[in-house]
C-alpha cells in the first residue's frame, strides 16, 4: 500500500464525498476515484459503498480509516519530529482550546520552563473539536482536552483537574442572585437558548441557541442576552464584567487530562507530561 493511496482513501472516507475530497487535496476528481478503486483491488475488499447519492464506509473502510489515520499521524510526526532534530533548538507543541483553562495552562507552563532541560514550548490556539485532529495528525505533541465533551480515543492521557461547573448568565439576570441552580432550569430559560457547538464532524445539533466555536464567541452572546452556557468553573478567572455565574449542582464534573499519541517516544514530551502531573 503507498502512502498516497492511503491518503486520499482517508479523505475520501472522513468527507464521504469524493468531490469535496479532491477539493481537499487538491487534485481533480477522476484520478482520485481511481487510485481508491485500485487501493480496493490490491486490497481485496471494498471500503466504500458508493451511489449516486452518497458514500458510506464498509465496515473494513472504517477499520482502515482508523488505521490510516494513525499511519499518517505517525508519518507526519516522524518527519516534523526529524526537522526538529536537526535544528538547533528543540521544541513541543501543546494544543489547548482557545479560552479554556487559562490559570491551569499559565501554572503548567510556568513549572515545565522553570525544569532543567526545559524546551520551548508553542501553543495552538484551537477552536472545539481541533485539538484531537492536531494530535492524529502529527501537528501537536500534546494537547489538553476535557472530559466528557472531547474524545480521548486513541490517545495516552493523564488527569490533570476535576472540577464543578457553572452557569454563566448575563449580569444583573434574576438568577444571578440565586446561590445554586439545576441544568434544567438553565435550559429552561426564556429567551436564553444554551449554544450549540459542533460536533467532530462539523455538524451543529439541533436547537435553537446559536452556532459558536470559540469561547469569546459564545461569552460575547451570553452577554448580549442571546444565549446561555453551563461551562466549567474555571471560566471564572478571566471573565468579563457584564457576565455572572451561579454553580449548577447537578452538572457532570469536566476533567482536564494532558493527551498525546501513544507512539510518542519524545523524552521532552515525557518531561512535560511528569511537571504537568506533580510527579
């Protein structure tokens, strides 16, 4: 199998079109469909079932599609990883979701720079949903991710923080001066419909709060009176005047872990990893 067949089969599959695939990788359509239709043959086996409406995956194109992903993050990694090497200063790179856990990610940081054999650490800004992408691809050496909204799927991690969450409403609503409140009743607000983030694949579910993904976005409609939002208590430190919180009792407890590839072998990342934990 070549690396190049096993890339435009992963686009295909994560697009499941081959048209926005091509688009994708840059190539006109034709030669993508035949170098997936001859993948098909030396494999043996279908991977897609096509019509003139859709593409689906074959249960053998999800198992390769997961496979694949993990060969190409691997590949990309190795050659990222290689340049590094060769420069004069290694480096990592941390994705984190912009806005989220600030005092945390500022207290990490701090620790790790002041280790002996410290390297220089970059951040990635994501929007929701990227950090995993940026890990599988071999962009991030690591990322900090929070359960139970991210997957952790295919990655090594480790807890760093368990904590509550809150309400956040816009200053002077008349919940504000309630000293708890349940997730039912956030959601029942009139006129502040919860925001709706997307998915892993993109895609918004149904209702009727509006579309964001990033926190600034979403904080700014909570302050507009648009929108309301259950998010963790740490939000908190770096929040805006026109905006209150109240804790919401019965909100499952969000755990931030550090994640990273499991093929990892980098002894800065390992280092990283152990100031992140206490250890």
């Amino acid at each position: 199998m070549e690396t190049r067949e096993l890339r435009y089969f992963v686009a295909v599959a994560e697009e499941l079109h081959f048209g926005r695939a091509a688009e994708r990788l840059g190539i006109a359509q034709p030669p993508l469909s035949r170098t997936v239709m001859r993948l098909e043959r030396r494999l043996g086996v279908k991977l897609l079932e096509r019509s003139s409406r859709r593409v689906a995956l074959t249960p053998a194109g999800s198992v390769l599609l997961a496979e694949g992903r993990t060969i190409l993050a691997a590949l990309s990694a190795a050659e990222r990883r290689a340049r590094e090497a060769a420069a004069d200063e290694p480096r990592l790179i941390l994705a984190t979701k912009a806005g989220a856990s600030g005092e945390l990610l500022a207290k990490l940081l701090d620790a790790y720079a002041a280790e002996p054999g410290a390297v220089t650490v970059d951040l990635l800004l994501c929007e929701s949903q990227q950090q995993q992408r940026l890990l599988r691809d071999g962009e991030a050496d690591a990322a900090l991710l929070h359960l139970p909204f991210d997957s952790v799927a295919g990655f090594d991690t480790e807890t760093l923080c368990t904590e509550g969450q809150v309400a956040v409403l816009p200053a002077g609503h008349p919940l504000t001066a309630r000293p708890r409140l349940m997730s039912a009743e956030v959601a029942a607000l009139p006129g502040l419909p919860q925001a709706r983030w997307p998915g892993p694949d993109g895609s918004y579910p149904e209702g009727p709060g509006p579309e964001v993904r990033s926190l600034t976005q979403l904080l700014q409609m909570v302050a507009l009176g648009r929108a309301s939002v259950i998010l963790p208590e740490s939000v908190r430190a770096n929040l805006r005047p026109d905006l209150a919180t109240v804790p919401v009792v019965d909100a499952p407890p969000v755990t931030t872990v550090i994640a990273w590839p499991p093929h990892s072998r980098s002894r800065a990342l390992a280092h990283l990893v152990r100031v992140a934990t206490g250890r």
